[in-house]
C-alpha cells in the first residue's frame, strides 16, 4: 500500500513538474516573441527615420533658394489676390502649409494637426494653408474636412517647384520676397522628425 502511495506521489510530482516547465516555457517564448517584436519595430522606425531623411535631404537641395512664382490665390469667399500681396507687409518669414485634393487625405490631416502643436510658438498670423483645388465649392469642402477654418486659407494653382511633384502635402519657409527658405514633407511614419523640423524652424525663423 505504501509503495502504491510513493508512486502516487511521484506521479503528481512529475505532472506539477511538467505543468510548471510548460508554463515558464510559455512565458519565456512569450518574451522572446516580444523582444523581436520591438526589435523588428526599432529597425523598421530607424529605416522609415532614414527614408525620410533621404527624401528630405533631395528636397532641400532641390528647392532651397528657389523663388516662387507670384500665384494668383483665392480665399473661401473667392475674394482674389497674390501670395506677394498677402506677404508684402510681413516683417517675419511665412510658414506654408501645402496641400491639395490629390494628396492622401490622412497624409494632409497629419501634416495639419501636426503643425497645429506649433501655432501658438509660430504664430497664427506667419502661418497660411495654401490648397490645390478645382474650385471654390472643393475648396470650401477642403477646408471643412481639415478644420481650418479659423486659419488664413487660400486656394492656387501649382507653385512650379520640384517638390510641388512628389503629389505629397509639405512645409515651406519663405520670406517676403518668396524665396525659399526651407521645405519638409512630413511622414506619418517618423512623426519624430515632423517634431524636430517644426522646432527648428521656429527657432530660427520665427
């Protein structure tokens, strides 16, 4: 009877060991899925950080100090002017939102509420929303899409330089004379980087 019991026992003592191993064996696998999981993660933000790098490192040497052409633009009410005449008493530099309605909706809301962290350091007044769009009724559309309406918005046509075809919303710095100070396009994937470049332009162009 007393061996029956002693292998009883050794019996439950062998299925907790077993119970136990397979259970600190889950939670190791457990760790090491999660471990590569931000590995993986770590390596594709790096990547995405360099993509946008590159990309941004082409657009600055292709579009600095560069002037824009003196568009005609149309605000909500489809009132007409110039990006000149809207510029020409700014003692400071602009700060340009671009977008238009073939860009990808989510790339332009990001790029906007992105840039609605930095308006009280940059100032509403140096910052304007410049869209593409066919119309005024597309236009007013646009403008209720991104809730932009309490910002200086206007409607143009194509501004003529490189980055303006890359079908993507992005930055510009420009002083009163239009030239190009800086441009960004902004990636929802490196959003760090979005941080960075509004801070340093506000740092040394506002």
């Amino acid at each position: 009877m007393k061996g029956r019991f002693f292998q009883l026992g050794i019996l439950i003592s062998f299925i907790f060991f077993n119970v136990f191993i397979l259970v600190k064996y889950s939670k190791l696998k457990k760790k090491v899925t999660q471990c590569k999981f931000q590995n993986i993660t770590r390596e594709t933000i790096k990547e995405k950080n360099l993509e946008t790098y590159r990309i941004n490192s082409i657009v600055t040497l292709s579009n600095c100090n560069l002037f824009l052409q003196n568009n005609v633009i149309h605000d909500s009410l489809n009132n007409k002017s110039s990006i000149k005449v809207i510029l020409k008493n700014k003692n400071s530099n602009t700060l340009i939102c671009r977008f238009s309605r073939s860009d990808c909706e989510s790339c332009v809301k990001y790029s906007i509420k992105m840039l609605s962290n930095w308006v009280n350091s940059i100032e509403k007044k140096n910052i304007i929303y410049l869209d593409q769009t066919r119309n005024v009724r597309l236009f007013k559309m646009d403008i209720q899409t991104y809730e932009i309406q309490n910002t200086n918005v206007y409607n143009t046509s194509s501004l003529n330089i490189p980055v303006e075809e890359l079908n993507f919303p992005y930055y510009l710095v420009v002083d009163h004379n239009l030239r190009v100070l800086s441009v960004f396009v902004p990636d929802k994937a490196s959003p760090n980087l979005t941080k960075e470049y509004l801070e340093s332009i506000k740092t040394r162009y506002f």
